[in-house]
C-alpha cells in the first residue's frame, strides 16, 4: 500500500496547489530548546488542511451535488475554503466538541453546516448518509490518497526552504499529516509523531498492526481526535514514520504559552501539540541534532486562549 503515495504523487499535488496555498515560512527559536519551527498556521483558514482539500477538488470532477466533508473543524473549513474558492457547494459535518473558531471559518466560507454528535465518528456518519441522499462527492479528512499527496507538500516546501534537518515532529490525528509529510522525506529525514496521550489512534495501530479503535478524552481532540487512523496513513507510517512521542495536557497548554511568549504565535491545542514533545522531553534530540518543529493549526477561540496564557 505504500506505493500508493509517492515523492511524485506530493510534487504533483505540490504544482497543482501552488496558486491557492500560501507558502509558510520558518522560523528558528534558540530557547529553550533550539529547533525551527514550519509556521503552517499561517496557512489559509489556519491550518495545513487546505493543501489536501485543494488537491482533492482540482484532480476529481465536483458533480451538481458539490462536496461534503465530516470534521472535527480544520478540515471541515479548508474544504468549504476550498469548494467556495473553486466554485462549488460544500456541505460540512462537524461534532459538537468542534471550536467555536473552526465553526465560524466554516460558516464565513459559506458552506452548510451541521453541528451533532460528540465526536468525529458520528459526524462522519451523518455526512455518507447526505452524500448517499445527494450525490455529493466526499473528502476524507486523512484516509485517501489525494488528501495524503496533498499534505505532504508540508514536506516538500519545508525541505526546499530550509538549510537541512535531521528531526521533524508532526502531530498526529487521523495521519494524513504524518503520513504525507513521512512520504516525502522517506526515510531521508527522521520523521516523529506525536500525539496526546489521551488520544494516542497512530501508536496503538503501530502497536497492534493494524488500525485499532482509541478512547479520545484530550485537550486537542477538536483537531486531533479521530478514533483511529487511516489503513493507508498507517501503512506509510510504518515505513517511514520512526515513532511516535506522547504528550501530556498539560505539556500541550505549556507549549501554547511559551509559543506566545517566545514567538507571539497563537496555536491551538493540536498546533502546538509537536513543540510540546520537544518542550517536555517528550522527544529528546541528540547533540547537535537539528529539529525541526511542524506547527500545524491556529483555529482556537481567543477568550479560550486567553485562560491558557493565565494559567501559567
């Protein structure tokens, strides 16, 4: 199955995306722990969600039933992004654990939304029952391989901007982050994981072989929350994922603040979930071992950030 995304099908995607996605820069942090960071929260609708929508809706033909998508918010509001930039009705899912910020990208996209169940899974539900009933073509969140091409041009930016990395960490939700990203490298680059500990779907699947179903109970489950991973995000992560680093909450709000004080940069829960592996000791780098951190989402209500920054 790991043939089934390749460094080609990424640079493909990475042409046909180009004139819709921002090109996210770097940024290098000397303290407390050097490492340099990839700003993807900089990204239209604030997270690297739309390089896999827009590679999605450019390579398939949108029937008269337009796009549907189930999300925990990211992805809902890159493809509504996406299906209004390109011309087509979106309908969007999403459980009520969603953000008050990722529902409101959605909705200034344009799309219909549905708000129900607690999580992603029974958002997913309603949405095949309205593509059943309307024909809409679907976009998975992480599980497909136009999605996955799409992400991993995180990877194939990042590599044409820096001057070299050893490490990269990638939060981990479904896994086509990971997954994509882990395709472009190869092996290359040392590609880590990390997810919450109370939403850990990548490491139990890597545990047991095969996709297994997780509790999520975590502060970043409205981005990295998904029961369990992809068959094919597992697959490429096998070959190419090194392993995968687990965080606390705790460890995940400390990594919010020091982004902000360090860098004023606001992230979500999921966004700052990779810096905090390295931040906690989660993940510790060798002497001289060049890290570089993926920031991944910024979706997060402000009076909600507001309380993380005063908690510390």
């Amino acid at each position: 199955m790991t043939d089934l995304v390749t460094q080609a099908d990424i640079a493909a995607a990475a042409e046909r995306i180009a004139p819709y996605v921002r090109r996210t820069p770097l940024l290098r942090l000397d303290a407390p722990v050097p490492c340099e960071l990839k700003l993807e929260q900089l990204q239209a609708t604030g997270s690297f969600k739309v390089r896999g929508a827009f590679n999605t809706l450019l390579s398939v033909d949108v029937p008269d039933g337009g796009v549907a998508a189930a999300s925990g918010g990211n992805h809902g509001a890159a493809v509504a992004y996406a299906a209004h930039t390109l011309g087509h009705k979106a309908a969007i899912f999403v459980p009520t654990i969603s953000s008050p910020a990722k529902v409101s990208v959605i909705r200034e996209a344009g799309a219909d939304l549905t708000i129900g169940g607690a999580r992603y899974a029974e958002a997913l539900e309603a949405c095949e029952a309205y593509r059943a009933e309307t024909g809409a073509i679907g976009v998975h969140a992480y599980d497909a391989p136009l999605t996955v091409a799409g992400q991993g041009t995180v990877g194939a930016e990042w590599e044409a901007d820096t001057a070299g990395l050893d490490t990269v960490l990638v939060a981990v939700g479904g896994g086509g982050l990971i997954s994509g990203v882990a395709a472009w490298f190869g092996g290359r680059v040392k590609v880590v994981g990390v997810e919450p500990e109370g939403s850990r779907a990548l490491a139990a699947a890597l545990e047991a072989g095969r996709p297994v179903d997780v509790d999520v109970e975590s502060v970043a489950a409205d981005s990295l929350g998904s029961r369990s991973v992809g068959a094919l995000n597992l697959a490429l992560a096998q070959a190419y994922v090194d392993h995968v680093a687990l965080v606390t909450d705790a460890a995940i709000r400390d990594a919010q603040r020091t982004l902000w004080r360090q860098a004023r940069i606001v992230t979500e829960p999921g966004g700052a979930a990779a810096y905090a592996a390295l931040l906690s000791g989660a993940y510790r780098p060798a002497d001289g071992e060049r890290v570089g951190v993926l920031v991944c989402g910024a979706n997060t209500d402000p009076a909600t950030f507001a309380d993380v920054l005063e908690e510390g």
